[in-house]
C-alpha cells in the first residue's frame, strides 16, 4: 500500500506542478499562470465587497450608537495573470518559479446588488484621519517640545478647517472602489502640504491602502513598481508545491503588505523572526496527498503573517461530483492572548475572535475578524474591548448576526492531488472609534470627539473566491480515475505475483504520466490513456458479483 500512495502521489504530482517548460505546461502551472481566456480558464475568481454606511453620522458625534446599514454584494471579477515568470535550480536540485503579479478587478453588476456601481458612495469613517490623531495621541508630556508643535500646528489646521464641526472630519464619503483597493486622500496631502513637518513625527502618505488588501492594476508589473515572488514548482519533489520562498521581494517580511515601504525605513513587522518567515502556500495547492489529519499552512498578505488551516471532525465536501476535503482556520488562530498566551507575540490583546492589526494600519486602531463577528468572544454575551462588560454588539445598531455557511473562511481540497478546488477567504474590517486626546503643550491637552460612545465599528467585509472551472473539474476527474485505474492494475499485479511486475509497474507510469500532461483541448484525447482505462473499467477486478459496476 505503502508504494501504491507513492506511485499515486508521484502521478498526482506530475498534475499539480508548476512546469510551463515542458510543451503547454502541466495542469497545475496553466491553472497558476491564468492569462488566457475565460472560455479556456481553469479557474474563476472574484472579490465580493460588502460595505457598511454608517446613517447616523450627526448623532454618533453627540454619543448615538452608529446605525449600520449592509451594502452588497460588490462582485468584482478577479483577473489574475502572472508575468516574468522564469525557473531555477536551489542547491538541493528543487526547482522553483520566479514571477510578478498581475491583477485588476472589472466589476460585474449582473451578480451584484441591484444598480451597482464601483463610484457607489459610502458613509464611513475617516481612517486616515483616525490613523493620523491616533499616531499624535500620546498625552503632553511624552512628546518632546518639538513634537509637540507639530501636533499643536496639526491640531490648529484642522480646527481652521472644521471651524464648527468635527463630524466631517472623522467621516467621509467614500466610494465602493476607493474602499477596496485604495485612494489619495485629499486632506491628508493637503496636510503635508500645509504642514510638511508632520511626516517627520507622523509616516504618513496621501495614498491610502485598500481594505482588500490588493491594488486595482492599470499597468502591468515592472522591475521598478514591484519585486519577484518566487513559490516552490514542485519538481522534482511534489509535496511543497506553491509553498512561498520570497514574497514580493522578501523572504522575511519587513513591510506591511498594503504599506509603501523604503529601504532605509524596513523593520520587521513581527518580535520574532520565526513570525515575520514568509512560509506557506497561496491557498491553491498543498501537494499530493492531503490527509484530514493535516495542517494547511497559507501565507495571508492580508494580515502579513501564515495562517494554518485544520479540516474540523473529518468534514468532506463535494465539488461537481469530485469529492474534496474542507478546511477553515485554526481556532487558536482567533484566540485572546488571554486564553492562549502564545498568541501574546500577535498582540492579541482584545477578544477571542478579533485580530489585531494596528500595527500594519499606521496607528490607526484597526482589527480583523470573520464578517458580522462570527466566533468573536463576547459579541453577543459581554466583552472586555473597551472595558465594561456589555456585548461588543450593544454598542451598534444594524443587521450583523453572523451565519457560518455566509461568513467563515473555507477550503475544498481535493485529497489526491491536494489541488484547491473550492476556496472562500472572508474578512471583515473593523476600527476602534472612542475620543482622541492630543497633546498641544508641555501641560495642555485637547481633546476630538469627546461625546462619542467607544465602539467598534466595522467597515466593510470581503469574500475572495475561486472555484474550479467546469474544464479544470473534467480534466480533475479524468486524472483521478486515471490514478485509480493504475492502482487496481498494480493491486492486480502485485496479487498473482507476476514475475513481469517491474515492466508492468513501468509501462503504467508511462500511460499515467503521458496522460496527465495529455492538451486539454476538446476533442484532444490521450489514446494511451482511453485504453487504459477501458481496459481496467471492464475488467473483473473492477466489476461487481453481477458483472456490472465498481467495486
């Protein structure tokens, strides 16, 4: 049994390889490369964009609770192409693929919410101006006499333009596609160019980073706007196929991924270094071989850091007939450094069930969490964020129970090949919203919003997907029952003891191997492949007592 799973693995990993130097390129590779039409797509992605417009903006100023209203689905069509794609050689004789990403997302109002529009306005909190006074926040005394003008000159601008409300300053009108991958913020540059010693005490940009975490490309990637990422081509070893050994340019990550980042500014985002290893696949592909008892390593650009993905009580799923294996994230993942003081080092300070992110949101006081608080620890039942023991969801109005099948992150991987044929990543963005207290002198302080109920406020909330195409499962299915048909052929073999079993084994990893690199063109069919499997399908080792059906 032992050498069948090797034989199979082998042949499953022929699939799943990222080879595109061998005639069309294998299975695997066409699937990663993208780049070609829809009608000969492998893969079909998206990026849903739900969106939460805060109706009360006047009334949270004088301490309402924000009332939420949910705006969605955005669907955005996921065109991912990769480019300058080119091969080498690690000493150990593992081959890896270099390349750089190109996406762009088109919006697709037919499976959206009915009239959408990427210039669809939301009503939502000022996150770089939320980002800015938290950055300013220490109290007088902490900042040195020079910092300190800086926040008293910052402080003074912005009530010289906001002569008689905050209210526009801490919200603004936003689009739909501004939100999910990123502007120039209009106040922020007019800032620094009123006060150009702010980015001396504050790192801050007119540019900023979409909450998908992803930037709408208009341009294809060159050497000058982005690095190579380079992942593990599976060959000749099949098992960590797709598994990061650099990510856009670092092997240890020293930026945040939505970030800008300067040479002489990089420090690394995580304590230690075992934290800040870009390790993992990109969630398409774990190798040949996936067991229920595995642990799914991914790199997450989102939250800059790998998460590890469990398959919970053995729990199957099916996709279009091909029977899969479904993975969602580890629990420990989500959990309070409280409960689980390991998760101290991810300064995991808040609830079970929220992480924190504010390290990668320039001060801004931002956190993470599966969308509508699925699973976060006293959202419904009490909570320690913030103090008091109220529920998180006391403190807003509006529509946010969560439902697992809606709102949790999931993998169907298909256990053979370990290919992902299913996946829905979700996440939503939340913001901590409480007064700002800034220090203007050596013994003066002032305060912004002053009568607003802390609260944590969620933003928007995402759903990345991908699912195999009708061609990718055809050819999925062909494979598998090619591998199948080689082990009852070698289970065959190995039973009568027949003295020809090496040539036998041999020819079979012959038929298996061309048949697996077979074109996937209609009407293309691999001849050595049919008769093969003809042969198995029909034979007594595969029919029933009544000479009809599998075993």
């Amino acid at each position: 049994p032992a050498a069948l799973r090797g034989l199979a693995d082998r042949q499953a990993g022929a699939m799943v390889a990222l080879d595109g130097e061998t005639g069309e390129g294998t299975f695997g590779y066409r699937a990663w490369a993208g780049g070609v039409p829809a009608d000969e797509a492998l893969a079909e992605m998206w990026l849903k964009g739900y969106y939460f417009n805060i109706e009360n903006p006047e009334g949270v100023m004088r301490g309402d609770k924000p009332l939420l209203r949910e705006m969605g689905p955005y669907h955005w069509v996921w065109h991912r192409e990769q480019r300058d794609v080119a091969w080498r050689k690690d000493d150990s004789g593992e081959r890896h693929v270099r390349y750089r990403t190109y996406e762009h997302y088109s919006l697709d109002p037919s499976r959206s919410v009915p009239g959408a529009h990427a210039d669809d306005n939301v009503t939502t909190v000022n996150a770089a101006i939320l980002a800015a006074l938290s950055l300013a926040g220490p109290i007088a005394g902490q900042l040195s006499p020079a910092e300190e003008l800086v926040v008293a000159e910052l402080v003074s601008e912005l009530q010289r333009r906001f002569p008689k409300r905050f209210t526009d300053l801490l919200f603004v009108n936003r689009t739909v596609a501004q939100l999910a991958f990123g502007f120039d913020d209009p106040l922020i540059a007019q800032l620094l160019a009123t006060i150009p010693m702010i980015s001396s005490l504050l790192p801050l940009g007119a540019g900023i980073p979409g909450l998908s975490g992803h930037a709408n490309m208009t341009e294809i990637p060159t050497e000058e706007s982005e690095d190579m990422s380079e992942q593990d081509a599976g060959l000749p070893h099949a098992k960590g196929v797709g598994n990061y050994t650099m990510w856009k340019g670092y092997e240890s990550i020293k930026c945040c991924a939505s970030l800008p980042c300067n040479a002489d500014t990089q420090v690394p985002v995580w304590p230690t270094p075992e934290q800040n290893q870009v390790t993992g696949s990109d969630g398409t592909m774990f190798g040949p071989g996936v067991r229920s008892t595995d642990e799914l390593v991914v790199w997450a650009e989102e939250v800059n850091r790998s998460s590890t993905l469990v398959n919970v009580d053995g729990e199957r799923s099916d996709v279009d007939g091909v029977p899969t294996l479904r993975f969602t994230i580890k629990h420990d993942d989500y959990l309070s450094a409280q409960v689980y003081p390991a998760n101290a080092r991810w300064f995991a300070y808040g609830p079970s069930g929220v992480m924190n992110a504010t390290r990668c949101g320039l001060g801004l006081p931002l956190f993470l969490s599966k969308p509508h608080f699925l699973d976060v620890q006293g959202a419904f039942n009490g909570t320690e964020l913030g103090g008091g023991d109220a529920p998180l969801l006391s403190r807003i109005h509006g529509d946010v129970m969560p439902d697992r099948a809606l709102h949790d992150t999931m993998l169907d991987v298909e256990p053979t090949s370990g290919a992902t044929l299913n996946g829905l990543q979700r996440l939503q963005a939340n913001v901590w919203l409480d007064a700002k207290v800034l220090a203007t002198g050596r013994t003066k302080n002032v305060t912004l919003f002053e009568d607003i109920s802390p609260a944590l406020v969620p933003l928007m909330w995402l759903e990345k997907g991908g699912v195999a195409t009708p061609l990718a499962l055809k050819q999925v299915k062909k494979n598998l029952r090619l591998l199948k048909a080689a082990t009852v052929v070698l289970t065959t073999t190995g039973v009568l003891g027949c003295v020809l079993c090496a040539a036998g084994l041999a020819s079979v990893g012959r038929l298996v191997w061309r048949a697996l690199l077979a074109p996937r063109e209609e009407g293309v069919e691999n001849e050595a492949s049919e008769a093969l499997l003809d042969s198995v399908e029909n034979s007594p080792q595969t029919r029933g007592p009544g000479g009809g059906g599998h075993a």
